[in-house]
C-alpha cells in the first residue's frame, strides 16, 4: 500500500512516495509489461523518455490527473539489453513542456506519475549535498539542522596515533596527532585523503560551473547565513580535515585517518576504537596538493588567509612527491609492538602518472608557474580516462578547458583530449538500446554513469553541442529510475527508493527512514558471494545485480565519492536547462 510521507526538516521540504520495499526488485511485482521513468520529475526543456519493459502494445499516451490527453506516441522498436535481459521500448515525450502533474500509460502496464517542473532537481540537489553534513565528524549534529537524524559528538580525532608505518625521527609510532574534521568517507567510520580528493574537487568544480545556482541555494546546516555558499562551508569541513593530515616537518600526507578493523553497526558515538594515520604515500599527497590548489583558487573571494595557506600546504606536498615519487600504499597486514595490521579501505594505487598530472594542472592555474606547466605532458600522457578515485587525470583536463588562466596551447590540447573521451561516451550512448552511457557494471557504477556524465556536460560546455547534454541527463534519468531495476538510487526521492542503505550512521539510528540524498552504488555482479551471498540476489543479469539489503556493501553502500557527482549532474542539468 502506498503512502505519502512528508520530510519536513533540515531547511528544505520534499514529498516521497515510498512504496514497501523488498529485496526483490521492484520490477519483480509486475505479471506482464512495466514502465520505469525518472521518479523525480523533468525539466520543462529536457528530454523525457521512459522505458517500457515486455510492452505489449505499440502506443503512449501522455494524459492529465484529469484524464485529458496531451500526447499519443509510437514506443520505439522493441530491442533486447543484454545487461539485464529485457525486452525493451521508449516512449519519448520530449515534446510535453507544460509544468505539471501527467500520468504515462502504455499497454496493460501500470500507469506512472509524471513531473516536469522548472525546479525539477532543485531539491535533488540540496539533499544529496546536505548528505555530506550527516556525514561530518568530530561534531555532534543538532536538531535544528539534523531534524530526526539528530546525534551526539563523535570522533574528535584529537588523539590520533602514529601507526608503526608513519612513523618519523620526529614523530615516533604511538605519538599523538590532531586531525579533527572531515567526512565519515561511505558505510564505514573511517577518513581517507585519496577518495576525500576526488569528492572535494567534484563538489568545488560543480560551484564554479554552476555558481549562480549553487550561491542561491542553501540547506540548513550551522554555517548558512554566513557570507559563503553552503557548499563550500561544507566543502571546508573536510578541507579542513585534510590539512591536519599534511606532515609539517616535510610536506607529506597521512593516506588514511583509520581505525584497524571496520567498527560494527553501532552509533558513531559508540564506535571509539583507537584510530591512527597510517604511512604517508605519493597518491595522498598528490591529491592533497591538487585540492589545496584548487581550494586556493576557489576560497580566494571569501577567505584569503586560508586561500593563501592552502597554496603552500599544496606546494609543499608536491615538492614531498617530486622526491618521493612511488610511495604506493598498501594496508599493513602484520600487527607489532608498534602499530596493529590494519584491515579498513586501502585505497591503494599501483601507479600515481595521473595524480602527477592532476596536481601540475591545479597548480599550475593556481600559481601560473611555468615549472608545474612543464610538467602537464598531455601529448604524451596516453589514454585519458572517466574520472574515479584511481583514476583522477581527467579532472586535469576538466580544470584546463573551464580556467582562463591555462595557456592557449594546453588549453587546445586538453580540449582535443576531452572531446575525444567524451565521444567515446557518446558511441556508448548511441549504441545502448536504453540510450545511456554505462555498459560495465561494477562497485559504484551509479557513480561512473554520472562521472560520465560530468566529461559530457565539460563536453558541453566546450562545443555548445547539445547531444552531450542529452547523454548527461540520460545518465540522471537512469538513476533516478529509469533502469533496470525501477529503483530510484537516492533515498527519500521518487516511489521506490533504498531503505537499508550499507552506512553504519542510518544502519543505527532506529530510524526507518534513511538519511535523504544518499546515492546507493547501484548494480555490480562481481562481489555477490563477499557480501550477502547470490542467492540473496534475485537477478544475475550486470544491469539487475542489485539488492535493498544491508549487508549488500557491493551494491547497496554509499560513499563520498559517489555523491559528488551527482551534486555536480543534477546542478549541472538544472542549471543549463533551466536557463
């Protein structure tokens, strides 16, 4: 049975119908033909297909609540996808720009809600960046920002422990450091520099795209009001974190801020294991120093001092690497007298030529200094890449073709590359049967269609070309339901969304509602029997490997890094179509 539950707290209101969830897929329900659409609305310019899975019948309809019909359409011809094993077809109403409430019937198929509202993602976008606020350590979350999601301090971080593999002559093993701040990084409790990276900048880029929209917007958390944008105040939160992680004697950077062993599902107020910063490593430091440097070019307006401080905590790191250039980092699997084995994420990375490159681009527009730009070789850099915390060379590229400040040359050849990665998208998209960009499936793969989907709307930007912003929004239509599985992936948005979300914060907070906001990572056949066991998995099908359950870390976990880009997308799309 269907019920309406509003959310009302934390600065903003949004309406949720939740249908009971179960761990079989929602398309599961269905004895014949089925419709899965974009459960949280469409902008009045945007592409609107939906996709009708064993349809039975060639014809849409487009109606009011009213039942008057406003569009009668041909489905498209019935293709096979293979990723999930459906038979399917579109129904494109493009063509219905009027605001309002529709219902799309198609055959014997259930009728589904449409929205198109010239504020469709506005919403959208302030959740899944408030997620990074009930994220936040070392503060305790209050009622008045937090609503129900309420919750003591935890986490300090003012006693961290120099682990056995950090040690210094000036900071033996079992010393103390400080690193207080930051983001809890995805289900577990743990800080680490690598994905904190990647997360910091996508949220800082998707401000500088969309500054108009993202300077309005606010969300409730303890900062608002002041005279910065709440994403960047957030954004500051694990700034700070990451450069209490910079070793001041020599400018290297702590890879992670970490307890041994995953803490259970307890209330973060609960898990007090000792925590430690482990070794420092090329890949951490490479990404401190491209943060710092972007950091210092975006906070320049609102808070020079720290601007100013950030660029030299990012110069320093990069000199730490120029002389240590393959610190790879791996999890330490010995305990000692001097530090345990440690069993959290590793984040390790077999090569850093990408985060070189990354941090001589930010460093390079920070600073205009033509050493950092000798050092930007994109000729001869080789294959660039969707962005994801491994591999980060992309956002190089990103920052070149969207800064004023880059020379014409690099700028011609970061945009050659760019156009290029985002064509190979686009053949992806045009080939699809469903018309989106992801064809592997993989732990996060909600992510990697929106990271796509960040190279098309750079592409975008770049050429003018509209057909990468149509491939973008493709991309937020899929997560947002148009998939295999009919899950919208954001919990609290859309009729049928995660409850048991893989993060230990909502997994114990006796709260049957998840936090809102929070990108689950979506189908991945490949850690099935590590998680919950295949037969907890009602289809094997790449594109229906997916599972509501707690236990499903590999499909159903959330993480930092995930969310950033759809900050970026959903802002992105409701700023270009909205203007």
């Amino acid at each position: 049975m269907k019920k309406l539950i509003i959310l009302l707290f934390a600065g903003f209101t949004f309406l949720s119908g939740i249908t009971s969830c179960s761990n079989q897929p929602p398309s599961e329900a269905a004895a014949s033909a089925v419709i899965h659409i974009n459960q949280v609305g469409f902008l009045p310019e945007s592409t609107k297909p939906a996709m009708v899975i064993d349809a039975d019948g060639d014809d849409f309809t487009i109606e009011t609540a009213s039942g008057q019909e406003v569009l009668s359409g041909k489905l498209s011809d019935e293709k096979e996808w293979e990723d999930s094993g459906q038979r399917v077809r579109l129904a494109d109403f493009s063509s219905v720009r009027e605001a309002g409430n529709y219902i799309l019937k198609s055959g014997s198929a259930a009728p589904v809600d449409v929205v198109i509202s010239p504020d469709a993602y506005t919403e959208l976008v302030k959740a899944s960046a408030k997620y990074y606020y009930f994220n936040r350590a070392s503060t305790s979350l209050d009622e008045q920002f937090a609503g129900p999601y309420q919750r003591p301090a935890a986490h300090p971080d003012t006693l961290s422990y120099i682990h056995a593999t950090a040690a210094s002559n000036e900071k033996p093993a079992g010393s103390v450091i400080s690193t207080p701040y930051g983001w809890y990084d995805a289900g577990d409790y743990n800080k680490y520099i690598v994905n904190s990276g990647i997360t910091t900048w996508t949220l800082m880029q998707a401000f500088l795209r969309n500054k108009a929209l993202l300077s309005g917007l606010t969300w409730n958390i303890p900062e608002s009001g002041n005279d910065v944008p709440d994403i960047l105040d957030e954004v500051r939160w694990n700034l700070e974190w990451m450069r209490s992680m910079q070793d001041p004697d020599d400018g290297g950077v702590y890879h992670k801020n970490t307890t041994a062993n995953f803490e259970g599902f307890v209330k973060p107020e609960e898990a007090q294991s000792k925590r430690y910063v482990t070794a420092k490593s090329t890949a951490a430091t490479l990404d401190f120093a491209a943060v710092m440097a972007k950091a210092s070019v975006v906070y320049a307006d609102y808070d020079p001092e720290f601007s100013n401080s950030a660029l030299l905590q990012a110069e320093k790191a990069w000199e730490w690497a120029i002389q240590h250039p393959n610190e790879i980092f791996k999890n330490p699997k010995e305990s000692g007298p001097d530090g345990p084995a440690v069993n959290t994420g590793e984040y390790g990375n077999v090569q850093v030529k990408d985060e070189f490159f990354w941090a001589a681009t930010e460093l390079y527009l920070a600073t205009g200094d033509q050493t950092y730009a000798d050092s930007i070789q994109i000729e001869e850099y080789g294959d660039f890449g969707v962005p994801a915390w491994p591999n980060v060379e992309t956002l190089g590229l990103i920052t070149l073709v969207t800064s004023d400040k880059a020379s014409d040359e690099l700028k011609a050849l970061a945009s050659a590359q760019l156009q290029k990665l985002a064509d190979q998208q686009m053949d992806a998209y045009n080939a699809s049967p469903v018309h989106i960009t992801l064809n592997s499936y993989r732990w996060g793969s909600n992510s990697d269609i929106l990271n796509q989907g960040m190279v098309l709307i750079a592409a975008y930007d770049l050429t003018g070309n509209e057909e990468y912003l149509t491939a973008a929004s493709s991309g937020l239509d899929y997560v947002l339901g148009r998939n295999a599985t009919g899950y919208c992936f954001v919990t609290g948005f859309g009729n049928v969304y995660p409850m048991n979300v893989h993060h230990r914060p909502s997994a114990s907070d006796d709260i049957a509602e998840p936090i809102p906001g929070m990108l689950a990572g979506g189908p991945n056949p490949n850690n099935m029997e590590q998680d919950c066991g295949k037969d907890q998995y009602p289809d094997h099908h790449p594109a229906m490997a997916f599972a509501d359950i707690e236990c499903s870390y590999s499909t159903n976990e959330v993480a930092i890094n995930w969310n950033a880009p759809l900050v970026y997308v959903s802002a992105s799309i409701q700023n270009s179509l909205s203007e």
